[in-house]
C-alpha cells in the first residue's frame, strides 16, 4: 500500500507565484487534512475535509485554497505565494473522523512537501 | 493561546533513565487525545493513544486527567533510539486535530 503520497517533495517559488501540493491517499479515508510545520510552533491545521465535496478551515487558513472531488485526492493551492508560507507541509488522512471507534482520528501522515519561497 | 500545550524542551537524558512529559489542553470538549512521535526531518508517527483509564505500551506509559485537561507520557529504560520529538495530540470530537508544538527528547549513552 501507497498510503498517503504528497509531491513534489521540495520545491522553491517565487514570490506572487502559484502552485499546489498534491495529496493522494489510497486508505479510502474519509477525513483528510493539511498542516504546515514551522519551528517551535509544532503542527498547524491549514484546512481539512471530512469527504468529498466537504472542505473546513483549520488554525491557518489565509492564503491557502483546498478542494475535495474526490475521496483519495486533497490538493492545496496557493494562489500568490508569500516568504512567510516557507514551510514544511504535511498531508494526513484518517478512517473516521469525529467517533470513538478504534482507529478513529488516528493519522496516517504523507512524507512531506519542503517549500521555499523566495 | 494554543489549544495544546507543551514543554518544548530538549529533555536531555542518559540510557536505561524514565523521562515523563506533559500536555496541558484547553478544550473542554476534546475527546480523543494521542502521542506521536517525529524523527528528524520525518512525518509523525502515531506512538499511542491515551485513554482515560491510563494505557501502557512497553516501556510507554500514557495517562490522561480530563479534571486537569492534561495529559502526559512516561517512558521507561530510555533507549538511543527513543530520541525523537514527541507530539501531544487532541481531537475535539468534531474534525479538526489539533498538536501540541513538540517536546524533543535526546538520549545519551
């Protein structure tokens, strides 16, 4: 199993640039989420969704775009790339979101995307 | 003021020694709650869940006071390999899971 893949791994924009992060998850979970991770402030929730068609925002949304259309997919986009927005992102995705069912809310991380914005 | 709390640390501590951490959380309405562990420069792990009546995994205690809102992890006969960040996790029932900021911990021979 695959698990949760996110590319590409590292890359370096410019400032005012665009791109997204890919997330795939081949689990069929429901519950998907993205964080970023700067020093000393530990793991931020960007946005996640609870199933296709379904997107919320987290601690740290501004400046971040996601969409669900599918259940494996769960890209994020940034629209004007800013130096502060420099970070590691981490994709995750768990069975059930919300229950006290074993394994709920329990998340399988992606390996990483490394951002440098310049 | 985050909703998960920490001790950053580093905790720095010899072979076969127990180290315990806290985790203070301000969610009245959190339900689930967690330990993860981050080596460097790679994704989170889970480590183990923390349930009410206090779990053991191993050398790996977790115990969970929803009186005080905290939760801590103790770990017993540090090993080297048991250096790691290690994350405090809680879920408020809902959708959003929310981490503490990490306590890093070195284990020195």
């Amino acid at each position: 199993n695959a698990g949760v893949t996110q590319t590409p791994k590292f890359q370096v924009l410019k400032t005012g640039q665009s791109m997204t992060l890919q997330c795939a998850q081949d689990m069929n979970h429901e519950y998907m989420s993205w964080y970023r991770q700067d020093p000393g402030m530990g793991l931020r929730l960007i946005h996640y969704s609870v199933g296709a068609g379904i997107t919320d925002q987290g601690e740290v949304p501004n400046g971040y775009n996601v969409s669900r259309s599918t259940t494996e997919d769960f890209p994020l986009r940034l629209l004007s790339a800013a130096p502060s927005q420099t970070s590691v992102y981490f994709c995750a995705s768990s069975p059930r979101p919300g229950t006290g069912t074993s394994g709920a809310n329990v998340l399988t991380f992606g390996a990483g995307s490394r951002l440098t914005v310049l | 003021r985050k909703e998960v709390e920490q001790d950053p640390g580093p905790f720095n501590v010899p072979e076969g020694a127990t180290v315990a951490f806290n985790c203070t959380y301000s969610n009245s309405a959190s339900q689930s709650f967690f330990w993860y562990r981050q080596d460097c420069r790679k994704e989170p792990k889970l480590l183990m869940s923390v349930y009410s009546s206090g779990n053991e995994d191993g050398r790996f205690t977790a115990q969970l006071n929803r009186a005080s809102q905290y939760i801590s992890l103790l770990i017993r006969d540090s090993k080297l390999s048991d250096s790691a960040t290690y994350l405090c996790v809680g879920n408020t029932g809902g959708f959003k899971t929310i981490f503490g900021a990490g306590t890093r911990l070195f284990v020195k021979a």
